[in-house]
C-alpha cells in the first residue's frame, strides 16, 4: 500500500453504496480531476471487485463522450486503505439532476447524440456498458456536453454468455432480454439508452418503479415505456427504433446516429 502524496482530496460530489466520489486537485500542477474510491477494508468485496472491473475497461475505452480514465492508485488515509479511480471532472451533474425548465428538445437530441456516440465507441472497442441511466450520465459545466460514466457493471462482448447467471444494471433501465435472463449485449445497452432518453425529457425514469410488478411489464408483456408527448414525432420514431422488445429488431447505435434525429449534430459536430 502506498499512501498518495500527489494529490488533495477535496469535496464530495457523489456518493453510493460503493464509495464516494470526490473532486481532487493534482499537488503537482493543481490540474482538478475526479477520484471515485472504495474502502478495502470496509466495502463489500464485490464493490472493489466493480471499481477493479472499470479501472479495467475504462483504460481500454476512448470515446470523446465516455468519461476519460485518468490514473488510479491506492492510498492509505487514517486507518484505512481506498482503491482510487482518477477520472476527468465533469463540473454539471448528471442528467437525472437537470431541472425540468432548462429541458427543451434541442437538449434532449444534444444528450441522446452524446450517448448513441459514446456507445458506439464503446460497443465497437468490445464492451457493453450494461448500466446505462441518467444518473450515469455526466455533464460539462456549460451542461452542451455529455459523457457516459460508470463502467462498474461494464463486460467485454466475448465473456456475455456469462452474464446469464446475472444480470446486470438498474432494473427500470433493464431491456426486456436482460430481465429474462437471456443475453445482455449491445442491443440491451441501446433498449436502456431509450429509457434514459425518456427520462431526460420527462424529469424521472421511464417506467414508473413497481417493483416486481415493473420488472414483469418489462420482461414479459407487450408493453412500451410511455413516449414524452412533448417529443416531436421525430423523437418518437428515434424512441421507437431503441425500444423493439426483440433485440435483433433494435437499431444499433452505428444506425442510430444515421437517424434524423441526431444526423444533424453527427454531421455538423464530428
Ligand atoms: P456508482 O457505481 O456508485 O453508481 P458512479 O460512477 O455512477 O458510481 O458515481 C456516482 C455519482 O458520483 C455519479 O452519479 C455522479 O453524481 C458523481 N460522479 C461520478 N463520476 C464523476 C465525475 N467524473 N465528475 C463529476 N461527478 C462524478
Ligand atoms: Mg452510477
Ligand atoms: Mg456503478
């Protein structure tokens, strides 16, 4: 164990059952970053296996739109030793913390462009992200840029079959296939990126949470989460092709960001 001489813990800017998140300023060069920690000795085993499993992936995934990976190390503070991811500092909050006001269509399509191209780099480097949601969705200070963050429940493509055993994520964002038991790949990342564009256009998670009873509308009727009345019809064609209940049917991201909704900014920005 090393104790970190390299850096300053400062404020709180998250916290979990696995840890806490924290801003962190560099004493070498005051650069400010973020520091996502678990403590070895108090957290459960399977939380630093997660932090482990995302320092993992994170190292390996670059997407202008995933939350970079910047370092990690161990450190011993007090009495007791945490395990450190360092990642970028994203100053905005997530999107499940916008305030409903500042939230128009130009928005909803901005975010949803952001997510379909962080997920296409990250489907296409091998990796499903399995939990994506608004709370795992980050934002510059400005609040034009989101980033997809929390890798904990990421799996490399090849390792799916076992993901069977269990599934992964939150389960109003889960795709009907993932709650059944039957595969999670990159299909059910986009099923989640539909429910999340919901809920960034209505202010909270697009199935009202039900319990069992949610989770049994999810898997095993013909349901559909409610589409935003306030979305232009456009917006609901884009809803309709990442929420095909049979996972083959659903658009991957590559096609996605084809669709007019988002062609504008894919054209305009990259
Ligand atoms: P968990 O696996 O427990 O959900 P997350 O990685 O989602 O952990 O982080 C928890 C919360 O901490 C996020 O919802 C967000 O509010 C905050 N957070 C995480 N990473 C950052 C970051 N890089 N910059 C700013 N805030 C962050
Ligand atoms: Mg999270
Ligand atoms: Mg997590």
């Amino acid at each position: 164990m090393v104790s970190s001489v390299s850096w300053v813990r400062g404020k709180c800017v998250g916290k979990g059952a696995f840890g806490v998140v924290n801003v962190a300023v560099s004493k070498r060069d005051n650069r400010v970053f973020a520091v996502k920690s678990v403590d070895c000795g108090r957290g459960l085993s399977g939380q630093v296996e997660a932090l482990e499993n995302e320092i993992g992936i994170l190292k390996r995934v670059t997407s202008p739109h995933v939350v970079a990976y910047i370092g990690d190390d161990v450190t011993c503070e007090g009495t007791a030793s945490f395990r450190n991811l360092h990642l970028e500092y994203m100053p905005g909050g997530t999107v499940a913390d916008l305030d409903r006001a500042d939230v128009d269509e130009r928005l909803v399509r901005r975010y949803a462009w952001c997510l379909a191209t962080a997920l296409r780099d990250v489907h296409a480097q091998g990796f499903v992200h399995c939990d994506v949601k608004g709370r795992n969705v980050l934002l510059s200070g400005d609040g034009e840029m989101a980033k997809l963050a929390d890798f904990g429940a990421a799996v490399e493509i090849e390792s799916s079959p076992a993901m069977l055993l269990l599934p992964r994520g939150s389960p109003m964002w889960m795709a009907p296939e993932v709650v059944r038991r039957e595969r999670q790949g990159p299909e059910s990342d986009v099923w989640s990126l539909g429910c999340t564009v919901i809920e960034i256009a209505i202010g909270k998670p697009a199935w009202e949470d039900r319990g069992v009873d949610t989770l049994s509308r999810i898997g095993y009727s013909d349901e559909l989460p409610e589409f935003p009345i306030q979305l232009s019809e456009l917006g609901k064609d884009f809803l309709e092709k990442c929420l095909r209940r049979e996972p083959s049917e659903r658009w991957s991201c590559d096609q996605l960001l084809q669709h007019p909704y988002l062609l504008p900014y894919y054209a305009l920005v990259e």
